[in-house]
C-alpha cells in the first residue's frame, strides 16, 4: 500500500490538554492533599531509616550490656546515668535502712564502678531512647523491629495482592464453574476465624518470620479477591474488552492488559489500607507471645514487653508504641488521599 | 463506489443460513435467523436495520464474539468455517484478517492505556512486529487515519482525544494489520453529524486504498446510498432484502424496504414529498411467531404471510426478496 498521508481534515488541535496518564492525575490531586504528602513524606523517612539502620551508627540490636539495663532515654554517656542510678538506688537504700550515708562496702562499689565508668570505652555509649532490661539499645531495637514490622505489612499485602488479583480476576472473567470453586474457597476460608487460624498454623509449623508471613497471608487475599472479582465482572463486558477481543486478544491478555490496569485504582487503596492491618496482626501476635521470636524485635513484641514494665520503665513502651502509631496513623492517611485522589467520582473537581 | 469491478470479483466471505439464538429467561430469543449473505473482495456491503433487526449480531458472530454457541449456519472464510474454528486460530484470524469497529468510540477505548500500547497490541499479536517497527506503523495508520501530529499524539491517552478523533483512533488501529474484511458497526452513530461524514469518507478512502471488503453496519439508508455497492436490509433476524444499491434504491421490492425509503426525505425529488412513516412497533424476538415477521406491521399483508416465511424471489442479478408478492424463484 502506498503510504500517502492524508491532509489531515481536522482544524489544528487545541493545545494539549492538562495531565494525561490517569496515575499522573491522581498523583497531582495526591500532592495537593497536605495530609496525604505529608503522610507520604513520614513513610518515606520511616522506610529509610529502617532500611539503612545497618548504616546508621546505632549499636547492634541484639547486643546485651547488662550493666546498662533499665536506662531512661538521655543525651548524656550511659556511663554518668549508670553510676547516677546505683548511687541513688544506694541512697535509697540506706534511707530505707535510717544509716547516715554509705557504708564502706558500697562506697567501693560506687568508687570501683567510676573507675570502670572512666576506662571502659562500653561506658560511653548513648542510648537515645533508653535501654531494655537485658541492657539492649532501644533505638536500634526500633528501627530493626520497624524493619521487621513494614515488612510483615509489604510482604503480606503483595502476597494478597498477587493472590488476590489473579484468583479474583479468574472467577470474575470466566465466570461459571472456576468462579464458582475460587469463590467457595472463598467464603469457606471466611467463615474460620481469622486469629485462630493463625494461631493454629504458628503452633503448627513453629515461630518464624517466615511462617508468619505466609499464615498471615494464606488469609488475608479473601477480601481482596473478592473486590477484583466485582470490579472484573463489572468491566468485562464494557465496549474497550470486546474491542480487545475483536483484535484477537486472549483471555490472559485481557485481564492483565487490559482489566487489572482498570481495577488497580482499587487495588492501591485497598492495600494501603491492608498494610496496618497485617501490622496490627503482627503486633497482637507478637503480643500473645506468636510472633517473632527473640533476639528478633518487631514493633509488637517490643510493645509486649514494654508494657510489663510501663509503670517503672515507662520508656519502653512510649518508644515503640509512638512509633508504630504515627506510621499507622501515616499510612491511614495516606490510604484515605489516595482513595480521594484515584475515585473516579471526585475527577471532575479540580 | 467502487461499483461493478467488485461485484464479479470472488467471495472471500459467505455466510450461509447463521443462526444465533439467545436463551433467556423470557424465551429463545432468535436474534439472527437464517441470514445469508456473500461478500467479495474489495466490495463496501451494507446491513441496514432498525435497532434490534440482528445487525450488530449477525456481525459478532462472524468473528465468534458472541457467548453463546450459534444454533446453526456457517461462516466461510476463504472456504474455512469460522464458526468450527478453535478458538486459538479464530483468534489469529480476529484483527489480524478481520478487523471491526465498534459503534462507540468513547468507550471503545481504553482509558487507562495509551493510544500507542492499545495500537501496537494486534500489530505486536498478529505482525510479529518489534516494538518500534509497530509503533511506526501505529504512527503511520493515525497519520492516514488523519490526526495531525500523530507522533506526539500516540502517546496520549484517549480522554485527551475528541470523539472524532477516537474513531479515527479506532479505524486506524482496525486496518493497521491489513485486514481483508472490516466490519464497522454503526461507526458513525455516536458522533456529530458533522464529523459523520468525515468519518465515513475516510473509511471508504482508506479501504478502497487498500482493497479491503467492507461490511458496514447502520441503521441510516443515506449512509447506505452514498457508499455502499451493495445492501441486505434486515428485518427481525431476516434478511428481507438483498441487492446491489442502486437497483434496491430505484426498484424496492419487499414492502419494509419500500417503507424505510419512504420514510427518509430525499434532496434528488422535485416536489417536496410527504414523509410517509412505517406504523407500529418491530415485533419482540421472544418467541416470535410463525410467517413473515413484517406482516403485522404490512399494508399488503395476506393469509399466507401469517403462516409461513417465504423461499426467496430473484429479481435480476444479486436482487432478491423474501415476500410471497413475489412468485418464488426455484
């Protein structure tokens, strides 16, 4: 055929029109909601920190000076705040026992503990947030159970999604007897609860990060599956599918070309909104003493035992309890704006 | 019209006696019963109906997109059955030597994909062509296709795109692979008046350029006049009648054919005629009733009409009829 271009019939286009890529469009209306940048902004720096904690100067997480237990989160060298405790709990003592001051025995401790205070470099240490009771940095405590914590939620919010999205857009594309079998499984795996199973499967197969992803996992795609499955059902029949199949596209390219791009609106809101949840599960397993096993910290386990101790070490539950609800906090925010930013009602506003 | 060169030239589609009926809950619908139709190279062949008269679903089951099964009739293509094809080879014949364009081009398209992926899909299906050389073809058909600046406009996305310029997208992205048949299904329904014109004239150019045969689905007998070489004009699932365009125009044989010309005003008359209308309503598909389907709504309606549907009547090269006015051809 000769290629001879037409003249082209219409008046010159207007100029181009604002935005374009549909995600461009929710990522403009995202930036303009201050709540959801910001929330943005702190997740950002939540997963760098958490991310480059082996680069950070922080001690190891797991390491125990057992002479630095129980110390409260300070600027000053550990050294100071350890012999400031002694000399007060000693005080205390001899108060309680109505002594004038230390007696010999004690004035030696105290004396033999500054020496080591000013020789031993260990003693020079700063604990930002304190210590725990094995004597172990609570800061890089944190920031390795926040890594623990944000990957349980990823991790676990991917694998639903996958699960999720595939399963949901089988039953919703082909209908009849394969959505019938997903969706059964479906409504079977429902009507177990949620916890229990998880219990169950931890008891079963031991305690590891490895298992609990995958139990925390194996139940949570069911609501998502479920969504997919409408969102497919609801578009396959739109004009654009068949004009794919009148191009002689198959079923697998439908779906994943043409479908999922159309329901990953959805999909996004509802996983941001799915990676607290498997935070909190992770927490309250960790909780009941099923998640993570020591010297491994996340941010459940951390609040577990912090809060055995909240009314003498207040500290070690303030630290990871904070931090753990301002990325939830985050993250809920940011579920709602990107919930506002992708709907397709709120498009016509500016 | 491309005219008589094409009306010798040989079948590279024949429908015979398609039957696609819908189980619902209210009955057997039989959307298309017993049509049949040839269609030849290069040849602009027009299926006119009123909405619901098995037009646009006599055109989805060519290409097998309907869902149920087709209760009877074939599908040649170049002598193969279309109809008992698996779906795998249906689907390298779909877009690729069958291309079709839908009624709306708003929602035809993808919105969340680019212009150039959604373009590039059959050429990358059925060409075998690497990215780039399937984008500059892409390029290439929207310049045909008319859309200035095409190589910036590929990237954009279909909202960015006026409703015209869509289904200039659309025909662009049908004829990219070089079919052999194009069927348009009302391509020109959902557009200005204005833009209609534009529209079908580039159909017609770009077909005509490259020697495709055209099936061209609508519901308006001016569009049929100005570019069709031949018409079948369907009633409830039938075709009542078929014949080259001019011949139909100036010599109507079935009653229903004679009323839709009435019923159009015509620019080529002296006297300003009155605008006669068809009375009554096209009879529900629903478990339709026995003989000619138009007979309620006919003013020459006889005893026979009620009973059974009547064989065909020849009435000069390629102008038939079904009505039992007419004495049946053996």
């Amino acid at each position: 055929m000769q290629p001879l271009p037409l003249t082209p019939l219409d008046a010159p286009e207007p100029a181009a029109l604002p935005g374009g890529s549909p995600w461009a469009d929710a990522w403009r209306r995202l930036r303009r909601n201050r709540m959801a940048s910001a929330s943005l902004a702190v997740i950002a720096l939540y997963a760098l920190l958490t991310l480059g904690a082996p680069l950070l100067p922080v001690h190891p997480y797991a390491e125990q000076v057992v002479a630095h237990k129980n110390l409260p989160p300070s600027l000053r060298p550990a050294g100071e705040l350890m012999l400031e405790a002694r000399s007060a709990y000693l005080a205390r003592l001899a108060a309680a026992e109505a002594r004038p001051g230390l007696d010999a025995r004690e004035e030696a401790e105290l004396g033999s503990m500054a020496r080591a205070v000013r020789t031993d470099p260990v003693h020079r240490r700063h604990y930002l947030l304190g210590t725990d009771n094995l004597g172990r940095d609570m800061l890089s405590r944190l920031l390795y159970g926040g890594r623990v914590s944000i990957l349980i939620g990823l991790v676990g919010t991917l694998t639903s999604m996958v699960l999720g999205i595939v399963l949901g857009s089988l039953a919703g594309y082909h209908g009849g007897h394969l959505d019938n079998v997903i969706m059964r499984c479906v409504d079977i795996l429902y009507g177990l609860p949620y916890m229990l199973l998880v219990i169950i499967l931890m008891a079963l197969f031991g305690r590891s990060v490895v298992n609990l992803f995958v139990a925390l996992a194996l139940i949570s795609w069911l609501t998502l599956c479920r969504v997919v499955r409408g969102q497919v059902m609801s578009l396959k029949h739109a004009e654009f599918v068949e004009a794919a199949r009148a191009m002689g596209a198959g079923p697998g390219r439908i779906i994943f070309r043409h479908l999922t791009p159309n329901t990953l609106g959805v999909i996004v809101v509802f996983s941001t909104l799915m990676v607290p949840q498997f935070i909190m599960a992770e927490s309250f397993l960790s909780f009941l003493g099923l998640g993570v096993s020591a010297p491994l910290a996340s941010w459940g386990s951390l609040v577990a035992e912090g809060a055995g101790v909240m009314s003498l070490y207040p500290w070690q539950l303030l630290g990871p309890a904070v931090a753990m609800t301002v990325f939830l906090f985050a993250m809920n925010f940011l579920g709602d704006g990107l919930r506002d930013a992708l709907d397709p009602q709120s498009r016509a506003q500016p | 019209m491309s005219g008589g060169s094409a009306v010798g030239g040989d079948v590279i589609l024949s429908v015979q006696d398609l039957r696609t009926w819908f189980h619902t809950d209210q009955g057997l619908v039989k959307a298309v019963d017993g049509v049949s139709f040839d269609l030849r190279r290069g040849e602009t062949l027009g299926l006119v109906g009123e909405s619901g008269s098995g037009k646009s679903v006599t055109a989805l089951s060519i290409l097998g997109l309907v869902t149920s099964p087709l209760a009877g009739g074939r599908v040649l293509f170049h002598g193969q059955d279309l109809s008992r094809l698996p779906r795998a080879a249906l689907r390298a014949i779909r877009g690729d030597r069958i291309a079709m364009v839908f009624q709306d081009p708003m929602t035809s398209l993808n919105p969340f994909l680019r212009v150039s992926t959604q373009m590039m899909e059959g050429l990358e299906l059925h060409q075998r062509l690497g990215r780039k050389a399937a984008r500059g073809r892409a390029i290439e058909m929207l310049q045909l296709a008319g859309i200035a600046a095409a190589e910036r406009r590929i990237d954009q996305y279909p909202h960015q795109f006026s409703g015209g310029m869509r289904q200039r997208v659309m025909i662009a992205m049908a004829l990219s692979c070089n079919p052999e048949i194009l069927i348009a299904d009302e391509p020109t329904s959902a557009l200005d008046v204005t833009i209609q014109a534009q529209i079908l004239e580039l159909v017609q150019d770009l077909t005509r350029r490259m020697g495709t045969a055209v099936i061209l689905i609508t519901h308006s007998l001016g569009v049929v006049a100005g570019t069709c070489d031949s018409l079948c004009v369907m009633y409830a699932g039938r075709i009542a009648e078929r014949g080259p365009t001019g011949e139909v125009f100036a010599r109507p044989l079935h009653p229903y054919t004679q009323g839709l010309i009435r019923s159009v005003p015509r620019l080529d008359r002296e006297a300003p005629e009155r605008l006669v209308p068809i009375p009554g309503q096209p009879p529900s598909l629903v478990d339709l009733p026995p003989g000619c389907p138009f007979h309620s709504r006919c003013d020459r309606a006889m005893d026979v009409c009620r009973q059974r549907y009547p064989g065909a009547s020849c009435a000069g090269p390629g102008h038939s009829t079904h009505c039992w006015l007419y004495p049946e051809s053996p």
